[in-house]
C-alpha cells in the first residue's frame, strides 16, 4: 500500500473552512476516522448545491470522481449513450475524443466512466499530481460544457444511426447499440436484466439502463439533449475526492465550472417500489448443435432491504454463503441432490436503493420446476427448525470481513463507489465504509436465532417472490436479426426522397467528421506532461531469493499490515500438451473435494474460517521461444496469527484431497463445462487471442492448452462422456496429486512481516523427484481456426511472435503497440468499424497479437490488423507527437496495484528470469523511443500479417464471412 499516513494534521478545520469560502464551498462536516486512515470532509457548493466528499487519507494514488444522479425513463440507454458522448469533445479540448487523447498522453491509473441504473460516474486517478489536475480539469469540462450540445455527429456515432450496406440493405451502427448487442447475447445479462423488469415495474430500475437494441434506435437527438440538460447539472452532482489531493486547487477548478450554473429545484428521487410476486418468461439463444431438453434457468427474485439496512444487506450475502457457497452448503446440496438441475447460485445486488436478491438454478430437468421449489421450502424449513450450524455462520462471516477489510485496487475508486451506496439516497457516505461495528452485529446475530429469521423472510415468504423462467431456442437469435431486419425495411419502405437524402447527407457528414483528424492547434489545447517529469526508473519491487531443502524460495520486504502471503508455484513441465488441456479442471477442483481428513463442507468451512483467501490457478513462465514452465500457482492471504493452519490446509488439499469421490467429481465436471460455455462469450476476445497465437511459441501453446478453447472442449468432452473417460481423468488427478507438490518442484514466495522461517512450511513435503526447468510445447490446434458461439457478436485475433522475424525484446515494442492501438486500430475497428473494443498487446515474451471485442465484422477487422505497418508508417509521417505515447506507455507499465499484485509481478519476473536491469533497459527504451526506430518493426507487422494465426470466434454468419482466411472451425 502506499498510505503515507493521516494528513488530517494538515488541514486543521479553520484552513478547510478558509479554503473551502474562497471558492464559494461551505464545510458541513469533518470526521476522523481510524478504519479511513485519515478524515472525511463533507462540503456543498453554495450556489448550486453540488456535494463534495473527500477521503483525506494521504493515499498517493490521488481519485477524482464526479457523479450524477441519472433515473432512465425508458430502456433507450440515454444515460449510457451520455456517458460515452460527453467524453466526445468539449467547450476547451474541441478535439473529437479527449478521452482517447488522455489514455494517450497521461500517467492515469484510472480513467474511465460507467453508466448504474441509477447513476453515471466520472472517475480518474493518478499518481503524479499535475496530471491528476490535468484530468481532473478535462473531465470537469466534458461533463459541464460538452460538444454533443451542438455536434449530433457524436450522439449518431456512439448512440445509433441507419447506414445502407454494399446492397441497399439498411443496417443499424453505434457503438453502443453494438455494445450491447454484444452483452444482451451474455445469458447471465439477460436474466439480470429480465429479473429488474419484474421487480421493479414502478421505478427506474425496471428499465435497462445500458439500453435495450430493441429501443436504443427509439431515442432521438432533442430527447438526448433534454436528459442531459435535466441531470447533468451542478445542482444534482456529487464530487468525490480520495488522496493526497491539492484541495485549493482542485476546488479552484470545480468553482470555475459550478459557478456558471443557476441552482436547478428538480429534485430526482426515486419511488421505493412497493414488493409483490409476478411471473415471467424469456428466451435465451443455445448453439444449434445443442439439445434444448433440460436447459431452463429459474430465477426466484425479491426486494431484500432498503439501501440504509446495511446489516441486513450484509447479513444476506453471508446467508446466501452458508447456503449455496459450495456443492456441500445446505440448500445447495438437497437441490443437487435431486438429480432435477446443474447448479445453484444465490446472488445480492447492493449499489441500488433497494437491494435484491437472486436465487438462480441452472439447467433444470423439464417439468421439475415445482419439486424443485418443494424442495427449497423443505430444506429452508427444516433448517430453520434446526438452526443455522453456527460454525458455517463464523466461517462465512470471517471470510466476508477479511474481504471487506482487503479492498483491492483501484481503493479510491472502491471507495467512491461504496460512498454512493449511502450518500447518493440523501445517507452518510461514510457509513458503508465502515465495516467494524456492521461485523460485530453480524456476530451478534449469529450468536442468536437472527440468521435463521432472516433465511424464513427471504425464502418462505412467497408473498413478494417473484419468479423468472429463462428457456432456451435455437431460433431466438435469428428472430432477433429477423425483427430487426423487418423493423429496418418498415423504416426505409417509409422514406420519402426527401429522407433518403438526409440520411445520405446525414451520414456523408459522419463519415468526412470521424475522418477528419484532429488539427494541430485543437490538439495543443489538452494539457499534455512533459518527459522530463516522468521517472527515468521503473517502480521496483523488492525481493530476495534462496534455496530452502530442495525448493527454491522468494521473500518479499514490504509493508503487510498483519497479513501473510504464499504462494507456492508448483512446475507441471512433466505434463504433455495433452494433459495439460485436463489440469485446468484439476485446478478447478482443489478445495471443493473431501480429503482424507476433511469431508468437503467441513473442508470448504474451514478456509472460510481460517484463511482470507485461497485461489488455485494456472501460469506459463517463459524464458526462450521453444521452452515454457507452466506452472500451479497456489496464493494464499491470511492473517498472520493464522498461517500454520493455512499452511498446513494447503497441504492436505494439494496431497490428500480425494479425486476419487466420483459422484462429486461429475457434478463439479457438468458445472464447469457450463461456466466454461458461458465464458467463451463473455470472453471471446481472450480465447481468441490464446488461440490465435498457440503456434507461435511453446509458452504459446501451454497457454492455450491450460486457458483456452482447448481447455474448454476438453472438459466439455469429460462432461458429456464422464463414463468412459472418468479413470483416465482420475489416474492424471492422481499422479498430480501424488508426485507434483514435492519440495523440488516448488517455488515457495513469502510476504509477511512475522517472522516465519519457509522451511518449517516446506519441510512438510517430501523432496521428491525433479524435473526438467522448461518443456517443449507444440500446440495442435490449427494455425487459423474459428468457434462457433451462440451469440450477436464476435471476436478476433491475428498472433505472432516477434522473435520468429528475428527480433528481439525492447520497450519500444510497448510504444509501438500503444501507438497502434490508440491511433490506427482504435479509428478503423472501433470508431469506423463498431467494434466495441480493439487493441495490439506486445510484451518481453515475444507474444504479439491484436484483439478486437463485441466485433460486428471481424473479417473486416482482420484486414486492418494486416496493414498495421501501413498504420504505423502513416503515423510516422504524420505531425501526432511521440512523447504522450510515451507517457501513457509508461504509465501503463505501472498500474497501481495492491500488495498482493505487486508480489505477483515481481514473482513472475523472477520466474521468468526478467531482472530489475531488464526492466530499467526497458525504461530507457521507452523513454529514447523516437519516430524513426518504430519504423523497425514495420518489417515485424508485415510477417505478421503473412504468417501470424488466426482465430475467430463467432456466430455462423461472422465466420462464413472469413472465408478468405481458410479457417478450420474447430
Ligand atoms: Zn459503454
């Protein structure tokens, strides 16, 4: 962490009122506090009513945010389309995205907007403090004096706008009527967005706030104006500030643009919806290979508690722990057990005024719905006649405090955002900060009969339940593009001649505006670091090594405030290819199996109890292109008074856990192959990537084969032929379990200020046998293949390895990529192409390859990544400066990460045998980086396109329309 301490000191409160006057604020309130690490100050604009929070805490990562109450009135997402507009252009910076130009030129550790169902928020951080105002300052403009109020261009762009293809064929374009095509095609988006719409007939949050395809294209330019005019106003903004902030300055700013309002008297609150039951169906699309039998999702909904019961909101989220956190919990386990559905989730969305909860049972047998709610009221019944078994509440309760006391990064931004769960209904947005006096009344209840109440009030009280059916279809997706295509021919049939040419001039205008390159002088206006203020050295994490017995062993230096770190990366290089592909189910299962001295609730319990957090998963190390070291990377945060009980828990998962228990086996299997279909939609962009790039390297490849698609169809072919391929599964979780956690073959990492010798944690293991440091890794997938998913969307990816046209590793390599995904792809994919998102990722591993997300035409996109040198030689002729690339670059290299990230890094570079020499080299390149050396790697982009892989991942029509790449779909 990097807290420097209570500032409070400082700012004595005669300063702060001082300082607040002289730029028309008042304070109203400043609080210490010991869990804030500093103070809360609380102030208003007095002209205009505008809040103001800050976290004075001294945290260097210095948060701005500015928040606005938005409540959509219809599912036209105006509030999302505002969002992404406003960051279009504005009165000082009249260049066409700023917010381009900035991830361009600042050190940002955050810079970004998101659209709530009742809020849009603002929010950027920075480390440096000149850039922290000069972010500050350019978002300040953008939300106050945008250019959307007079250019319909952007509103056209980033909402929606009619084009005619190649054949007449009207299509609709925007980039976020493509967004959220893309998320309304995520199953999970679907029920959640189905579930507000039931819940909530009578307020705001029955719409969809990020916009509905079906009604984006509703919402027209004046409606657009209007709601901003309406919302984004001082009057209904909050501002929140976290860090070692300049006050004076930054309120000079927000003064500038605050004090060119009027107080605005619409106040927008929001009706408390009254609760009831109601029913309701939708359909979601399955692949056509899919049967459609047994693939309902039942959704059980309802209102649990309004924003200001923060125990009670608490409270559910560990009920819903001890009840369905493992295949083991409770309620879980009697739905399991009756054979009639896949999985069970419980879930509580809290950053609204009215929180509610979900229980969702997936894939359930057709015509088992009213046993299946039978069985909920048993199991609920009788375990409220029994009680809750207290020592499942102390466990949940324990793992949810250590949660909530790890907050992770980006911390100010956390912070905001939990603030406004409190102050943006008119509470005290300290309030959910604090967690000590809410925990200790969640023990109390635990003591006593409060979580069994609780439990009856939400589950048998059927009275305001609501019920969600989400059934599968193959036809729904095409329906979906039939409607549209329908609604589209209506549209154009009623066109006179007279709107056909407006919509000619109308988009012969869009298209001269987003290819209109921003001039020089509009360009100067956005305020821009110099190199010199930049640090010629990277950020180095300390870390010492050491042999310990047969293992090898990292330590760690830093500040751990009573927390302890481990990890243990375990080599698998005696692993095929092939083998490779099932561990990542094998990870999978660790800590969700019996052991031999634990059965899996007892087990599940006590890391809950005993450890803050344990996680299982799989990384490649890679020194050279032919050789990689996949390894198991078993992390593990724990409070220091409890790591001999951590240690020895990890222990006994890694050796002693019963893979054998072959009926738990094979329902964990069917879970995971359908979290894994899910993943590969919400995900494409990543699998693509790993696939795209398999047969380029050994590294490459073993990442594939732990990670990606590879990954998923074999545990799909596990899932769908448990039987026959169970033992074979079960012989390699055996000799894993039997021959891979041995000391060595271990790398042990330790962080913690206790003093705590490793050999007392690694002389537990035998020595064991060792294996070879790296292993050879050829992929067998194909170097160009396709996958089909169900979905709206799709994604693809061209991959490489530099060192094939014989370069090797320098910074400008980042500079290059930064270039070239901000510039070149960011126009052609994104801006032009509607593709939600699009970027080139180069590191020191060799591994070069592009990505493009939520992609309407990824044959299209394909063609751009091919001519990147053509980009790259084109920005070199251009007059765009080099040096904010290298900013950004730099600033990128450096994301503020907590203690736990840190020593990951730092871990992984060590592994991969990257010295802190290296990594000031690599500085020093970026830094030196000029126009002429990038012209270097024109020579790698064009091998490149010939030579890289490719994988698309899609629906049948995206991929039919790659055929000149020769895919083979897998
Ligand atoms: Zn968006």
């Amino acid at each position: 962490m990097t807290r420097l301490g209570s500032q409070g000191k400082e700012f004595p409160m005669m300063n702060l009122n001082e300082t607040a006057a002289r730029h028309g604020f008042c304070v109203d309130r400043v609080r210490e506090s010991e869990e804030l690490h500093g103070q809360m100050v609380e102030m208003h604009h007095k002209k205009t009513g505008a809040q103001l929070v800050w976290v004075d805490n001294g945290e260097v990562n210095k948060t701005f945010c500015v928040a606005f109450k938005t409540l959509p009135e219809d599912s036209t997402g105006v509030f999302h389309i505002l969002e992404h507009s406003v960051l279009c252009g504005s009165a000082k910076y009249p260049v066409r995205e700023p917010f381009v130009e900035l991830m361009k030129s600042s050190m940002a550790t955050f810079l970004n907007a998101m659209t709530f169902p009742d809020k849009t928020i603002y929010p950027v951080s920075s480390r440096n403090e000149q850039d922290f105002l000069n972010l500050t300052e350019v978002y300040l403009d953008a939300v106050f004096a945008p250019r959307i109020l007079q250019d319909p261009n952007i509103f056209y762009q980033e909402g929606w706008h009619i084009e005619l293809d190649e054949n007449g064929a009207p299509l609709y374009k925007g980039v976020v009527f493509n967004e959220m095509k893309g998320a309304m095609s995520d199953v999970d988006e679907q029920i959640y967005q189905k579930t507000l719409d039931v819940l909530f007939p009578d307020n705001c949050y029955g719409w969809n706030s990020g916009g509905d395809p079906k009604h984006i294209p509703d919402l027209t330019y004046e409606q657009f104006l209007r709601m901003y005019h309406r919302y984004y106003h001082p009057s209904n903004a909050r501002i929140f500030l976290d860090g070692a902030i300049p006050l004076d300055k930054v309120l000079t700013l927000a003064e500038e643009y605050l004090s060119c309002f009027d107080r605005l008297d619409e106040k927008h609150e929001i009706p408390m919806q009254k609760p009831f039951a109601a029913e309701a169906e939708q359909a979601y699309e399955i692949g056509a290979e899919e049967d459609t039998a047994d693939k309902t999702m039942l959704t059980l909904a309802k209102i649990v508690a309004p924003w200001s019961d923060t125990v009670r909101i608490t409270a559910t989220e560990i009920l819903f722990d001890v009840l369905t956190g493992s295949n083991d919990a409770p309620l879980k386990k009697a739905l399991l057990a009756t054979g009639k559905c896949q999985d069970v989730s419980m879930s509580l969305d809290n950053a609204m005024a009215q929180p509610y909860m979900m229980l969702t049972l997936r894939n359930i047998a057709d015509g088992s719905e009213q046993e299946l709610r039978q069985m909920i009221r048993d199991t609920v019944q009788q375990l409220v006649k029994t009680g809750l078994d207290k020592d499942a509440l102390t466990a949940s309760i324990n793992s949810s405090e250590f949660a909530a006391r790890q907050p992770g990064e980006p911390s100010g931004l956390l912070r905001c955002i939990h603030a406004l769960d409190a102050w943006l209904y008119g509470g005290d947005p300290m309030q959910p900060l604090l967690s000590e006096e809410r925990y200790q009344k969640l023990r109390e209840m635990a003591a006593g009969d409060g979580f069994d109440r609780l439990m009856a009030e939400l589950l048998l009280d059927e009275s305001t339940m609501s019920i969600i059916r989400t059934v599968p279809s193959h036809t729904q997706g095409d329906e979906l593009r039939a409607e549209e295509t329908v609604r589209l021919q209506a549209i154009q049939a009623s066109w006179t001649d007279a709107d056909k040419e407006a919509l000619r001039v109308q988009n012969e205008k869009l298209t001269a505006w987003q290819q209109t390159p921003d001039t020089a002088e509009q360009l100067a206006t956005l305020p821009v670091l110099s190199l010199s203020e930049i640090s010629a050295d990277p950020l180095l994490i300390p870390a010492a090594e050491a042999q310990c017995g047969a293992a090898k062993v990292i330590t760690h230096d830093l500040p751990m405030n009573g927390v302890t770190i481990m990890h243990w990366y375990i080599s698998l290089t005696d692993f095929t290819l092939d083998e490779l592909k099932c561990l990542s189910m094998v990870a999978d299962l660790l800590g969700k199996l019996p052991t031999k001295r634990h059965d899996s609730l007892s087990l599940f319990q006590a890391i809950k109890r005993d450890i803050g957090k344990l996680t299982f998963q799989l990384r490649v190390m890679s020194r050279c292109a032919e050789m990689a070291t996949p390894v198991l990377d078993v992390s593990c945060s724990v409070l220091d008074a409890n790591v001999d009980k951590a240690a020895a828990l990890v222990r006994e998962i890694l050796t002693e856990t019963c893979f054998d228990d072959r009926a738990r086996v094979q329902t964990l299997i069917l879970q995971l192959s359908e979290m894994a279909k899910q993943k590969v939609i919400s995900d494409g962009h990543r699998m693509a990537m790993y696939a795209a790039s398999a047969t380029m390297s050994a590294a490459s490849a073993a990442r594939e084969a732990l990670n990606g698609l590879s990954a998923c169809m074999v545990q799909k072919a596990l899932a769908e032929n448990f039987d026959a391929q169970y033992p074979d599964f079960l012989a390699l979780c055996e000799r894993f379990s039997k021959d891979s956690a041995v000391q060595s073959r271990v790398t042990f990492s330790l962080s913690t200020n206790k003093a705590l010798d490793p050999a007392a944690i690694l002389s537990a293991y035998p020595v064991g046998t060792p294996i070879p440091d790296a292993a050879p890794y050829v992929s067998d997938l194909p170097a160009k293949c396709a996958y089909r998913i169900p979905a709206q969307i799709s994604f693809a990816s061209l991959g490489y390895d530099y060192r094939r046209a014989g370069k090797v590793y320098s910074g400008i390599a980042r500079v290059m990529s930064n270039i070239l995904s901000l510039s070149y792809l960011w126009n052609e994919v994104r801006v032009q192409g509607g593709a939600y998102g699009a970027g080139l990722n180069t590191n020191e591993t060799g591994r070069m390859v592009t990505y493009s997300y939520r992609d309407p035409s990824p044959a299209r996109t394909l063609g751009i990544n091919r001519s990147m040198s053509k980009g790259l030689r084109d920005f070199v002729a251009g007059d765009e400066r080099i040096d904010k690339y290298i900013i950004s670059t730099v600033g990128e290299s450096e994301p503020p990460l907590g203690s736990e990230n840190q020593i990951l890094v730092s871990d992984e570079n060590l592994l991969c045998g990257i010295t802190p020499e290296d990594l000031c080299r690599e500085r020093t390149e970026m830094l030196s980086t000029t126009k002429d050396a990038l012209l270097k790697w024109c020579g790698v982009l064009d091998q490149m396109a010939q030579d890289g892989g490719v994988c698309v991942v899609g629906h049948d029509g995206a991929i039919a329309a790659c055929e000149k790449e020769d895919l083979t779909v897998l």
